[in-house]
C-alpha cells in the first residue's frame, strides 16, 4: 500500500536516505490504520530485532513472556510461534490473544516448570522488575530461567532521533518534545545535547500519561524544562480521541476529549 497524497509526498522527497523514507512511509500508516504490522515491518529491519529473532529459532525451547504491555506487543509480533504464551498479572489482558498468542494468568506458568520467562517490561514500569522476578521465582522458576527483554526496548529507541552522524548541535536550541509520553525522549535530548541546551517544551495531552511525563522530566534541570498539558495542532480548540491498544491514541469524534 503506497501512501499517494501530494503533500506527503512532498515530505517523502525531502527526506536524505532510503531509510529516513522507509520509517516515514510505515509510521505515517500505522498512524492512518492502527495497523501494527506497518510496524513490524519497521521492527524487521532493526539490527538488535534481526539477532533477537535468529536466536529465538536456533533451538526449540519452552518460552513464556511475562508482560502484554508494549515490549511483550512487540515481541509477540516478531516471533508468535516462539512463545507458549503471555503471562500478565491484568485479568481484563488474560483470555485475549496477542498476534495469535494466549495471554494467560501467571499461574499457569506453573504447568510449564522447565520453560524459559522472558520479561517483556521496559519504561516507566522498570519500577516493578524486581517485584515481577520475585513473583516468577515464587511460581517455581529458577534465576537462570528468567530472561530480560528490556535491553532489547533500549536498542530500539536510544538514539531514534539523534543518531545522524550530521546532525549539528547549537548550544543554545530550543527543544519541542510534542506528545512527550514518559519524558523519554527529553531525556535522549538532553544525553544527546550533553547537557548544553536553552530550554525544553514538553507537551503531553493525555492526562493518564502527564504522571509518567512529570516523573521522567523531574530527571531534567527544573529551571530548563516546561511541561504543557495540551496537544499541538494548527489552531486552538477540542479534539476527541480514542485510545489504542498500542499505549497510542488517534483523533476520535467519538472518543473522550483532549483539549488543544
């Protein structure tokens, strides 16, 4: 499917690389369908996933992953036939399915002893690993059992933005970090920028995730950041959006409303 309007297009052609344009071309229909196999094909062509996958299919093992949320999403698409099942302490997520995988009560890990646990937990919810390790070493499984899939999130994300060998840096930019999330990607600026910035304009609309920003930004200097609690668009006004199932939201006019 090839995106045909003339002003993405347009973009499209400014882009440097076959790479930048790729990414463009898939993020812009993921955006467009909430289809996440736009995203796979993104995910199918990072480095760290390629060896990821190989190593998942050298040998048959027992594989459980622990954890529905974007990280066990992502792993899920990448290999479903690799893994037995997911384990996740939601019971509104126990009972569905994840690109065909079963998403089970972590009791149920209990049936499968010998199995290898992956921990798919990355971001803000890094808080609860030693907890989650706890809980699976009480369930029977041994530490050489549990495996951490949050390198893995780490490799995918550092540097998305910043890791052009010509991108120059000016000592006194200004930093527009629009649908901020968790912070994360301030924090990649400022890492980048080396500490040496002028300011930082968070925006975050979604008031679940202004928690997740507020804890993230409060690594930054206070002085040099500012959180906004709004979206940006073109013009002042409400929008309606819908949440997704991918920790993502998308303009609804049914859905709840965000002020912008």
């Amino acid at each position: 499917m090839q995106v045909q309007d003339a002003r993405v297009q347009e973009i499209c052609s400014h882009l440097q690389d076959d790479v930048s344009r790729f990414i463009f071309e898939k993020r812009l229909m993921f955006s467009l369908t909430s289809d996440y196999r736009w995203i796979q094909e993104i995910i199918e062509r990072a480095e760290c996933m390629q060896s990821l996958h190989a190593e998942l299919h050298r040998e048959e093992r027992k594989r459980f992953l622990f954890g529905a949320g974007r990280l066990g999403r992502t792993m899920a698409l990448l290999a479903p036939e690799c893994w037995l099942g997911i384990a996740d302490n939601d019971p509104e997520k126990q009972g569905k399915k994840l690109y065909g995988v079963d998403i089970v009560s972590p009791e149920m890990l209990r049936q499968h002893p010998d199995a290898e646990i992956y921990v798919a937990i990355c971001g803000d919810q890094k808080d609860f690993i030693s907890e989650i390790v706890s809980q699976i070493k009480d369930l029977g499984f041994s530490a050489d059992q549990i495996h951490f899939l949050d390198g893995i999130h780490g490799a995918m994300v550092a540097g998305q933005y910043f890791d052009l060998s010509d991108l120059p840096h000016d000592r006194d930019e200004v930093f527009v970090d629009a649908g901020s999330y968790d912070g994360g990607t301030s924090q990649q600026f400022v890492q980048w920028a080396g500490g040496d910035y002028h300011h930082i304009y968070a925006f975050e609309s979604n008031p679940e995730s202004l928690p997740k920003c507020e804890k993230g930004l409060a690594q930054i200097s206070k002085e040099k950041t500012t959180l906004i609690p709004y979206g940006v668009w073109k013009n002042r006004g409400e929008l309606h959006f819908a949440s997704l199932d991918h920790d993502m939201m998308q303009v609804d006019e049914q859905g709840g409303s965000v002020c912008m």
